[in-house]
C-alpha cells in the first residue's frame, strides 16, 4: 500500500502522473513518453511492487520488475529511461 508521504515524493519534473492512489499509479516519463504502472500488493510478510511497462499508450503492458518499495520501482524505472535516453538501438517487431 502506498502511503500519502510516499506518493508525494514522486518527481513531477521527471514524470507525468496520470493516476495515484493507494495501491496503483500511472506515470509517464516525460522525456520518452514511456508509460508505467505500479501496482502494490499485501502479502503476509512484506509488500511488493510490481513494475508494468509500456513504450506507447496503443501497446499492452509487459511485465518489468518487482520490488519491495515504491522508491526502489521508481529507481528502476529511472535507470531503465536513462538507458533509453543514451541510445538503446530500438527493437524492430517483425
């Protein structure tokens, strides 16, 4: 579950919030307009975080990471943009 504090921390120079509550947020990187979903889950020893990625709105999402907080997924997902903006070759679907 994320907590107000948490939400709050996320970096509106860096992302597009398009949607947060408790448990799920939507953001959009602003430099490569990479859409992510976040989604919290309870389980009986700890939370999780669960990381789902897109490249364009009109795609699904994929499957990126998990991790334990909120601020480690958005560590992820900024070294992920950081690696797209230095010049990843882009994939060709066939």
């Amino acid at each position: 579950m994320f907590s107000t504090k948490e939400l709050e921390t996320i970096d509106k120079k860096y992302f597009s919030i398009i949607m947060a509550n408790e448990y799920d947020v939507t953001l959009m990187f602003k430099n490569t307009k990479h859409i992510w979903y976040l989604h919290s889950i309870e389980l009986p020893d700890r939370e999780q975080v669960i990381v789902f990625h897109k490249h364009h709105a009109s795609d699904p999402y994929h499957s990126h990471s998990k991790c334990r907080t909120l601020k480690k997924a958005i560590r992820d997902i900024q070294g992920h943009d950081e690696f797209q903006l230095n010049g990843r070759k882009p994939v060709l679907k066939h």
